[in-house]
C-alpha cells in the first residue's frame, strides 16, 4: 500500500468479494442469519462484525495489511471502540514508516 486510496481499494474489493461469497453459487447467506424454528433474524452487531473481520483476514493474508476488532480509541469519551480497524503500513518519500487506518463500521 502506498496511499490511503490504495487501502480504501484493497478493503472495497474484499468487501465485494465478501458480499459474491454471501451470494454465491454455495451462498454463505446463511452465515450472517440466526433460525429459531421458521423465524429468521440477522445476527447481532458484533456477530457480525466478527464473520467480516475473519473474511478480511483471510482476504488481504499476505498483503501487509491487519483488521483488528474492538479497538478502543485513546482519549474518547466512555472508552469508545471501532467495530473493525484496517491498518497498513508504508514507506514515505522520507524514507520513514507511515501508519495508515481505515475504520469499518458495521450495523446489525
């Protein structure tokens, strides 16, 4: 990754892939739906925030770049967390590592 235009491509294009796999030929829909005799309901927000984290994972293994969940935000009121957290890592025309972070949140 060299910018956060590149990172942003990288995550909308496993985002894709992730909604392919939910709809697919061996649909994963499923995945993200709890069944309670013939009553279908979506998973919970942190359900599912953790079958994409996982799908990301998998996704962007070998490309340098983590998904995190849960991270808490330093200095935010009540201690707030971000549902996924994407990081990368690049060198800067200094020569020096520049940290680069996208946030994902997930509604259930």
């Amino acid at each position: 990754m060299r910018n956060y235009e590149e990172l942003s491509d990288c995550i909308m294009d496993s985002l894709r892939n992730f909604e392919q796999m939910l709809h697919g030929k061996t649909a994963a829909i499923a995945d993200i739906w709890n069944t309670d005799k013939d009553r279908f309901r979506p998973k919970n927000e942190n359900e599912f925030s953790d079958r994409v984290k996982r799908f990301l994972e998998d996704e962007l293994r070998g490309k340098g770049i983590i998904a995190n969940r849960e991270v808490e935000i330093r200095g935010s009121p009540g201690g707030a967390r971000t549902d996924i957290e994407v990081r990368a890592w690049t060198n800067n025309k200094e020569g020096n590592i520049d940290n680069l972070t996208m946030i994902i949140e997930t509604k259930g």
